[in-house]
C-alpha cells in the first residue's frame, strides 16, 4: 500500500535510495575488478529495491532513474565482457538465476540489449522473448516501469528495413509485433492502475496515471518512427489493432490520451486515408471522453496538411472527407445530449477551419456548417456562458480571415441567425470585427440588400442594445467605434444612381435609431456621401431624360432635410447649420432655388432658436455669409431677404469686435465677381462704414473702462476691405476714403492712450508694403494707387 504520509513517503524513497547506492557501489568493485559473480549478485539486489509497494509514481520514477543509470553502467560491462570471450548466450541463461523475479528481467533485458548487439541470434527472437518474459510482472506501476525499460532499450535495436539489425522479408512486421505487443500490455497494466485501492481516492489515482501516461504514448511514438510501415501496413494492421486496445480497454484517461497520441504522432497523409476507421470508433469511446478535443485536434491536422499545399487536396475530395467529418460530428453530438454548447461550437468551429482550407469554393458547405451549428442554438436565446461565445465569435471570424472579403460573409444566409444569439456585448465586439475587417480591405458594399444585411449584423454599433454597455464604455473607445462606422459609411458606393439613393434610404433606416450619442457621428458622413450623388447627378448625360434629372435630386433633398431633422433630438444646432449650409450650396449649384432657400432658411431658424453661444453665434455668422456669398441661385428678393437677415445677425452680436468683423464681412455679400447682378457698391460702403461706426464704438467703450484707447486692429483689417473693394473696382471706394482711414490710424498709433499691439503692428506694416507695391507694379494699377500716401 501507498502510505498516506508524504513524509512516510520520502523516508521510504530515502531508504529505497540508500538501500540502491550501497549496492550500486559494491557493484562497480565488482566491475572494476572484473568479478561477474559479484557484480551480478550486487546489481541483482540494487534491482529488489525496485520491488517496492511504498512510493507513488512520483518517487518511484525518481527511484527508476537512479536504478536506469546504474543499468547503463552494467550494460557496457557485459559488453566488454563479451569482448572478453565471456558467452552472450551462458550470460542470457545465466541471469536467470536471480531470485527475485523483478531483478531477474531488468538483468535479462539488459543483457538482452547486448545480445541483439553481438547479433548471433536473430533480434526478432530476442525480443519475443523479452516481451513475453515480461508478462511475469503484473502489478501495474512495477510492470509499467520495468516494460518502459524494455521499450527504451530496444527502440534503437528494432529489425525494421535499413536497421543494422534487420531479419528476413517479414522483418517490419516483427519489430511492429514487438512494438504493439509491448504498448498492448503497458496499457493494460496502466489501465489497471485505476482499479487499484479504495474508491475514495479515484481523483488521485487519475491524477497519478496522468503522470504515467507517456510512458504507454512512447510506444505509439516508436511505432510512428519504424521505416517500412507503409499505408496498406498501417491501414490493415497497426491502426486496427491500436483502436481495439482503445476501445477493449473501455477507461475514459486511456482512451482520450490514446486516441490524442494517435492523431499526433502519425502522418497526416495516413489520418486521411483511414479515417473513416478512425472516426468509426468516436462512438464506441465512453461517454465521458472529450471526443470534441479528439476531433478538433483531427481537424486541426487535417487543415495544416491541406494548408501546407494545394497538391494534396484531391486527396481530400477523394475520400470525401468533409462528408466523413461532418457526419461524424453530426453523431458525437446526437450521441452526447448532454454536451456543453460551448463544445458543439467547438466542433463546428474546427470543422469550418477545415472546410475553408480544403474547399474554399464551397461557400454552401460553409453555410450547412453555420446551419447545423444555428439548429442547435435554437431556443437557447441569447448565450450567457463566456466559452460558447468565444468560440462563437471564432466560428464567425473565420470566414471574414479566409476570405478577407464581407461581401462573402453576407452570402452566407446562417451568418446572422449565428449572430442573434450572441450577448449584446459579444455582439457589439463581432460587430466591430465586421467593420474593421471592411475598413482593412477596403471592400465596397455596392448593393441596398448587401447594406441591409451588413446593418443588420452591425446593429451592436449602429443602436442602443443594452443603455448599460454604453454607459460602461470609455468616450473614446466609443467614439473611435462611431468614426469607424463613419468611415464605412462613406466607402458606400453604387455607380448607378438608383441604386446609390436605395443605398443611403436603407442606412438613414439604421442610423436614425441610433439615439443621440450615436447621430453626430453617423449623420454627418451620411450627409456627404448623398452630396457627392447630388454632384454627379449634375454631371449627368445631357441626353439623359429631363424628368430623371430633375426629380433625383429633389427626392434626394428632401431625404437630406429628414436626416438633418433628426439632430434636432440631440442637440447640436452648430452641426446642423454646417450640414444644411451645405445642402444649401449643394442646391445651389443643382439650380434649385427653393430647395437652397429652404435650406438657408431652417439655418436662420437654429441660429435664432438654437445657438444663444455668443463664440458659436460668431462662428454660424461667418459660415453664413461665407455661403450666401457664393450663392448665384437665388432671385433679387430672396437673395435681399437673406443677406438683410445676415446683415442684421451681424449687427447684433454681443461683442463689439465681433459685430465690426460680421459686419464687414457682409460687404462681400454685395460685390460677387462673377456675377454682374450682384455688384452693389453702395452697400458695399454702407457696410464698410457701420464697420467703421463699430470699431468707433469698441475703442469708446475701452477708453471708458481701461482708460485706454485699445489696439487699431479693426481699423487696420477694415483699411483692408476698402483696399480690397478699390482694387475691384467699387467706385464708391474712393482714394479720399482710403486716405482718411490711414490718416486716423496713424493719429491713434501716435496717441498715448493707444495700448500695445504687436499683431496691429505687423499688419500695418504689411498693408503699407502692399500699398507700395501695387505703386511700383506701374501701370493701371500703380496710377490707381499713386495717389495714396502712405
């Protein structure tokens, strides 16, 4: 019996060792001074220590290996004895004296390893008997080690083709014998192990077997290593009797280990050819195995070897394999009703690896895997368990990494009902895999069904699931989330423009039930790509009919208008006046004047309604006239009703500096270039003097709250504009009013309540090098301002 102390233990362990190295050393005496009957004697009871019932497999190998390197020492002894003329054969009789049983075969099989050396009996006979001989020993962690012996010694000595040792034509089939006689009796001997002691100790028990178990997968190894096992040998002989072993054994550890060592240490090419006899016996293992591991390592190897080159996949299609694989796995799972989810959509997971390797093309043997796969999902709702979701995510990932492409994961009708019984987190996580993967590739989705359904799998990204998991996520994490959604959505293209208009109604569906976080993201990007539809509709064929022409556009505005609206529940009012600015310009250069109208007009109403910010209301009045300034759509009225209502905003700004620079601004409003119809040099003065009136009034008011007078900056930028419009040509801006506005810079520069101001500085020293400049250019333009004195 094993004693329960583990201090018990070691002091067995000790002893066993002290015992082992007392006679270890009168057993080198022995070989020193060449004394056979000794050293005999003295290795025999250095081996009775190995007869020990006391240590756990642990201490026991500790014991072994001590003993092992004693045994390396007596081996070269009996070899030189041979050398000596000693007989190999009186010496194979003559250690079969021993006493003791267990000594007696550790002595044998080391003379044994000399025996086959000398080579004057076949290796085959030699080994035969040692294996036989072997059976002796029945106890199951004695006759493990002294067999794993046994095994060492001989793997190097085995009569297999190209061996030094090799016998007659039947010669592999000797040393396969020897190899599955030895593994055959080892397993029994290792299965045996777990019957042995009370059952209040099973959990440790297996946990000592699991520390014997390579010493029964070595022979496999050996076996896999023999030149001249063949396919036909390994088909009709080696596989076949392996699984009877497996199965016959009936012992869950033994048969998962087995069936693992099976899988790794032989060829792939072999696995291919037989496995419809390995899957065969899945499900003759005992319930408990974790035949899903057995599979998935399988598949594993199976998909490395089909991966390594296209030359081998006749092969596959050969012995239809994927037909093999999924029908084994269809059973496992039948079999097995008590299996975790998580290990079904392991399965599934490895046999999609598979099929992507070895039939890329068959995207419907992809979509019959996620369909098996959604069949047993059913009714199971959305997973709650952390291993099941993984490897669902694993399952989905898969085609997206093969085909690099989404356009394929969207053909595939089971990808979203896979999708559906992910955790709202999980979801959202895959959701963003899908849209990398987009970015990365820069894949276009042309199509409306295409973005219907790519939405649809997004929907973690694109709307509120669970309020909670937004509330949980970092600012920037989300907004990197909505930037990349931004990004997809402008690589939405579709060369025809009924289809591009499908396109933009079917995202404007998803977006809008973003919620308010969401919509400053989406809504922008959105905006965009219906713009540039608007600008290649204008650059449309001629000869296209002038009703599609005209209502497109018209239609597409008014989508334009509803997908702005929709800000309105955020709020970002400086956001909607951009975006319906631009729809104003868009409108404009489609010719649409009430469309550009009513665009303008809804932008008054959120400057008037909305942005009370007095930094925001600067910001919407310089964005409002820089864009009516470039409008040529509008008629006489609506264009002075809109540049009356800009004037007026700027007029009104709280800020006395910011009100002159608006105000100014607005001279730009009645002097367009390129349009003769706006050339009002009136009001181009008018503006420029209430500008001046303003910047009058900013200098009062800081002289009577500073007690200084301020910089002149607004005078300098205002000289500017009445530079500006002379030089266009503006009559009513003449050399006299320039030179007055110098004049009354100067004297406020030269006054001594005038504050420091680098920047006025520099740009009137940079106004007055201009002014030089246009006089030295000569001509028109230097007699025009020849008579400025600067």
């Amino acid at each position: 019996m094993i004693p329960n102390g583990v201090e018990d233990e070691d002091k067995f362990l000790s002893a066993g060792i002290a015992g082992l190295q007392q006679n270890a050393f009168y057993m080198h005496r022995a070989l020193d001074s060449n004394n056979l009957k000794d050293a005999l004697k003295y290795s025999a009871q250095m081996l009775s220590e190995l007869r020990t019932s006391r240590l756990s497999p642990h201490k026991y190998y500790e014991l072994y290996m001590r003993a092992f390197d004693e045994l390396r020492k007596l081996e070269i002894f009996f070899k030189e004895e041979t050398k000596r003329g000693c007989s190999i054969v009186e010496l194979y009789e003559l250690v079969q004296h021993a006493g003791n049983i267990l000594p007696r075969l550790y002595l044998l099989c080391t003379v044994g390893s000399v025996y086959i050396k000398s080579k004057e009996a076949p290796a085959k006979d030699i080994l035969k008997d040692l294996v036989e001989m072997c059976r002796g020993i029945q106890h199951p962690l004695r006759g493990l080690f002294l067999r794993s012996y046994l095994s060492q010694i001989s793997k190097d000595k085995l009569p297999y083709i190209g061996s030094e040792y090799e016998g007659d034509a039947d010669t592999v089939v000797d040393a396969v014998e020897f190899v599955l006689q030895n593994f055959t009796e080892m397993n029994k001997l290792w299965v045996r192990m777990q019957h042995q002691g009370p059952a209040r100790e099973k959990e440790k028990r297996e946990k000592e077997r699991s520390e014997l178990r390579d010493l029964v997968g070595k022979n496999l190894h050996v076996l896999s290593q023999i030149e001249g096992i063949d396919l036909e040998m390994y088909k009709e002989t080696v596989l076949p009797r392996v699984l009877e072993q497996v199965v016959n054994c009936k012992d869950e550890i033994a048969q998962g280990y087995l069936m693992d060592c099976i899988i790794q240490v032989f060829p792939d090419e072999y696995h291919l050819q037989t496995l419809e006899t390995l899957l065969g016996v899945c499900p003759q293992l005992q319930p408990s195995v974790d035949i899903k591991m057995v599979l998935a390592r399988l598949m594993e190897r199976l998909s490395n070897y089909a991966a390594l080159s296209t030359d081998v996949l006749p092969e596959f299609f050969q012995v239809e394999a994927f037909a093999e694989l999924n029908s084994a796995i269809g059973k496992v799972i039948e079999a097995q009703e008590d299996m975790p989810i998580a290990g079904v959509v392991t399965l599934y997971s490895s046999l999609l690896t598979f099929t992507l390797h070895v039939h890329p093309d068959r995207l419907d043997y992809v979509d019959q895997i996620l369909g098996a796969c959604v069949k047993k999902l059913s009714g199971k709702g959305k997973l709650k368990d952390s291993k099941a979701t993984k490897q669902i995510v694993a399952l989905l990932s898969a085609p997206l990494e093969k085909y690099k492409d989404i356009d394929t994961a969207l053909k595939l009708s089971n990808y979203p009902h896979v999708m559906e019984h992910l955790d709202d987190a999980t979801s959202k996580e895959m959701a963003n895999v899908l849209v990398q993967t987009i970015l990365k590739n820069k894949t276009c989705i042309s199509t409306a069904e295409k973005v219907e359904a790519l939405f649809e799998l997004m929907k973690g990204l694109i709307r509120d699931l669970d309020e909670n998991l937004d509330d949980e996520l970092d600012e920037e994490d989300f907004k990197e989330e909505q930037n990349s959604i931004a990004r997809l959505i402008q690589m939405l293209h579709n060369d025809d423009p009924e289809e591009m208009l499908k396109i933009i109604c079917t995202v404007k569906k998803h977006i809008l039930t973003g919620g308010p976080k969401r919509l400053p993201f989406t809504v922008p990007p959105l905006i965009f790509n219906s713009l540039k539809l608007v600008r290649r509709l204008q650059n449309q064929d001629e000869n296209a009919p002038e009703e599609e022409v005209s209502s497109m556009p018209k239609k597409n505005f008014q989508i334009l208008n509803q997908i702005i609206e929709a800000l309105s529940s955020v709020p970002v009012p400086e956001l909607a006046l951009r975006l319906y600015l631009e729809c104003a310009e868009a409108a404009n250069d489609s010719d649409l004047e009430p469309v550009a109208y009513e665009f303008f007009t809804q932008a008054y109403i959120l400057y008037e309604e909305e942005i009370s910010d007095s930094k925001a209301q600067v910001t919407a009045i310089q964005l409002i006239i820089g864009t009516l300034q470039r409008m040529h759509v509008f008629g006489v009225e609506n264009r002075d009703t809109l540049t009356h209502k800009a004037t007026g905003y700027s007029a009104k700004l709280l800020k006395k500096p910011d009100q002159c620079k608006a105000v100014y601004s607005c001279a730009h409003l009645f002097w367009v270039d390129d349009q003769d119809s706006i050339k009002d040099g009136e009001r181009v003065l008018l503006c420029l003097k209430r500008a001046l009136r303003i910047a009058n009034a900013a200098q009062l008011m800081s002289n009577a709250t500073r007690g200084s007078s301020g910089s002149v900056l607004l005078f300098i930028e205002i000289l500017n504009k009445y530079l500006y419009f002379f030089e266009k040509g503006v009559t009513q801006i003449t050399v006299a009013s320039i030179q007055s506005l110098l004049e009354l810079i100067t004297t406020e520069m030269q006054s001594e309540n005038i504050t420091a101001d680098p920047t006025a500085d520099a740009l009137l020293a940079s106004t007055l090098r201009y002014i030089q400049f246009q006089k030295d250019k000569g001509g028109a333009v230097g007699e025009k301002y020849e008579s400025i004195k600067s």
